[in-house]
C-alpha cells in the first residue's frame, strides 16, 4: 500500500516537471506583434516612470508600486489572453489595468485620488479594477488575490464558460498558505486557473534565497497537487507569450490548474519608500543593459529591417504624448465630495 502511494506521488511530481520543459528559443514574433509589443511596454514603462515623478512632487500619497522591468510578463500575458478570460494580481496592478483597456486618464487620476478616477479616487494605486476588461484588482493583502482569482476560475466553470483566469502574484506570496489552499482546490476540481508567479527575487525587500527554501523552483510549488509547472524568461515577452498560450490551452481542455514562475526583475524598490539598498547599482544596471525587456524588441525590430529608430521614437513620443496627458488630466480633476466618503463602502456598526 506505501509503495503505491509513493508511486502515485511520485508520478504527479514527475508529471509536474515533464511540463517544465519548454523551447530552447520561443516562437519569433510577426512584425505585428513586436509593435504592439513595443508600444504596450513603452506605455507600462512611460506610464510608470510619470507616477513615480508625481509622488515625488506629492500628487500621490500612499503606497505606490511601480513595474519597471517587469513589462514583459504582464504584456506576454495578455498578448495570449482572450478577451473573455478574467485576470486578477496584487497592489503592482497598473500595468494589466492598462492593458485590460482601462483610460490611463482614468487610471492616473485614481492615483492622485481624483473623482474621473477607476475608483472614483477612493482606492488609489493598489486598489483599480475594469470590469468591462475582466480585470478585478488590484488587491493590496499579500496573497489575497490568489483564492479569489482561484474562485473566479470556479464561477467559469460552473457557469459553463469558456474563459480561464490568469492570477498573477509575487515569489513573496507564494509562502502564503491561502496560495496552497487554493492550489488544493484548483487541482481537486480541476479548475481553469493559471497561477503567474511574479519572480522578481526580492519581495518586499529581502533576496529570494534567504527567505525561499527550493528558490530556484517555484514552478514545482503545485507538484504535491498534481498541478504541472514551467519556469518561463520573464523578460523576453515572447517567451511569456508562448508559455501563456500554452498554459491557455492546457487548463481550457480539462488538464485542470498550472503554473507559471516568470523570472523577472524590477529596477526600483519594492514600492516607493523603498530605497532598496538591499541590492547593489551594478546589479540593477546589469539588468537594465542585458535583458531590458522593451531594448530587447528594439533591437529585434531594428535587426529584422521592420522599423527604424526614428520609427521607435515616434511610437515613444506618441505613447509619451498619452502619459503626459493623462498626468495633466489626473492633477487637475475634480476631487471627490465629501458625500463619497460612504458611497460604495459596507460599514458594519
């Protein structure tokens, strides 16, 4: 009885790294999508890069965390994501509520708590949500986001849908006991949910390595579940692209949940009050030079005889030209009455 117990444990584990393997060189892009590629990381990067000048000029208070670096993995994702398939993540939710279609007027007056704002200026920068997009959050508890992304993927296949959920969180949550509770439950029933592990190495601000026990396999953390892995170059959005497709078409034809461990890397703190002296300037700048994610597809574009740099700059200058709008837009909005304070809020007395 041991002994077929062992088998069986044994074969999901095996089962969980045979999806591991994956191509040596993703699937070369059209010319297509490497602008919009392009044009959808530079709006990421520009947009971010804006932010974090108004909270350093005080138009943004709180917390606010920013994804440079990371363009690829959000951009990949939805370059693969159907419009019907719903995608949820933690508090560094810009980018995929830009990419889920939300206004970034919109988007940057919630930042600086502005009525036009995605939540009426009520959440701010870890709290946006498009629900014409299927996007749900934004969720500023570690790990939150991953049972309720996890539940998302329940109510389409309950409800017979033909959609999947792309739940996006850190290595940092991917301690959190509610992730294997909801892995448990996704494996059980077999649900749509694919689980993006964010690997940017650090956190909240401690290296991966001494707070991780197996660091280098996030991708197995499912393996005593049955659910399958991959460990996917979170900086090439080609890359992201393929696995996410991939992934897709696993857990729509009934193979149940699995994940994705996305190793990438921010180039700022883990929000912006963190100065990040954790890690030194060379590190970063190494990052930036070698495996830039928005560089990579320039040099690609350029390579391929499909742009020239004064092309990429016109893409630039426009996607600059939005974000500067937007920022103009998101300070000089109305800001809420005083009658929204209790608007939209359940209080239990």
């Amino acid at each position: 009885m041991a002994a077929s117990k062992s088998g069986k444990k044994s074969g999901k584990a095996a089962k969980a790294r045979k999806a591991a393997a994956k191509p040596n060189h993703p699937p070369a892009f059209t010319k297509e999508e490497e602008l919009r590629a392009l044009r959808d990381m530079l709006l990421i990067r520009r947009f971010e890069e804006k932010a974090g000048q108004l909270y350093g000029m005080g138009h943004i208070g709180g917390f606010l965390h920013l994804y440079i670096g990371q363009e690829a993995v959000a951009t990949g994702v939805f370059m693969a994501r159907r419009e019907q398939d719903h995608v949820i993540t933690s508090y560094r939710c810009h980018a995929q509520e830009l990419l889920a279609g939300a206004d970034p007027k919109a988007v940057m007056a919630e930042l600086t708590g502005r009525l036009p704002g995605v939540s009426k200026g009520k959440g701010g920068s870890m709290h946006m949500f498009h629900v014409a997009g299927n996007f749900w959050g934004g969720h500023g508890i570690v790990g939150a986001q991953v049972p309720i992304g996890t539940g998302l993927a329940f109510a389409a296949s309950y409800s017979g849908e033909n959609a999947a959920c792309f739940t996006f969180f850190g290595e940092g949550a991917a301690n959190q006991g509610q992730v294997y509770e909801s892995f448990n439950m996704a494996a059980l029933w077999k649900l749509p949910v694919i689980y993006v592990i964010e690997n940017n190495r650090y956190a909240m601000g401690t290296e991966i390595h001494r707070a991780t026990a197996k660091a280098e396999e996030l991708f197995m953390r499912g393996a005593a579940f049955g659910i399958p892995g991959e460990q996917v170059d979170g900086m090439d959005v080609r890359a992201v692209k393929d696995a996410a497709e991939r992934a897709l078409q696993h857990v729509l034809s009934g193979e149940g949940p699995i994940i994705l461990e996305m190793q990438t890397y921010r180039y700022r703190g883990h929000s912006m009050s963190d100065p990040a002296k954790y890690r030194s300037r060379e590190e970063v700048q190494k990052m930036r030079q070698e495996h830039d994610p928005i560089e990579q597809v320039k040099r690609r574009l350029l390579e391929a005889g499909w742009a020239t740099e004064e092309d990429i700059k016109a893409v630039d200058a426009d996607v600059r030209k939005v974000v500067a709008e937007a920022a103009d837009f998101a300070t000089s909005a109305e800001q809420p009455p005083e009658k929204e304070l209790w608007r939209d809020v359940y209080a239990e007395y």
